[in-house]
C-alpha cells in the first residue's frame, strides 16, 4: 500500500508511467529536486494523515528511502 501511493503520487509529480518507477528509482534521475521532494512528502503526509519533518528530504535518494521513512513513521502511530 504504501509503496504503491508512493510511486503514485511520484508518478503524479514527474508525468511518468508507474510501472517506470521502481524501489530503486533515484529522484534525481526522475528530475525531483528538493523542492519536488518537498511536494512529494507534503502530498503524502496530506493522503496518510500523517507529519514528515523537512530533515528528512536530506536523507532521501530514492524511492526505496520514502517508503522506508513512511513505514517507519505510521508504524510509530
């Protein structure tokens, strides 16, 4: 689940296909920047309810990283 919505709203973002989009994507090859990322995370936190703190954009290279980070986060609730 969380890795579908994942690759949804990235999908959403960059006008791809969700089947280009793989775990191991990194976002600068999907021309996410930081501020991409930024609109990422907010439309994530936005459809799981849920708040993801700026710090984490740094720690962020691909798609594996987001999923990872909202497991852990709605894990914690």
């Amino acid at each position: 689940m969380v890795k579908t919505a994942v690759i949804e709203v990235i999908a959403n973002q960059t006008s791809r296909q969700t089947d280009t989009i793989s775990l191991e994507s990194e976002l600068k090859a999907l021309g996410i920047d930081s501020l991409g990322a930024i609109t990422i995370l907010y439309e994530l936190e936005e459809r799981f309810n849920i708040e993801i703190s700026n710090e984490v954009i740094e720690s962020i290279d691909n798609v594996r990283d987001i999923v990872n980070h909202l497991e852990l986060v709605l894990e914690s609730r």
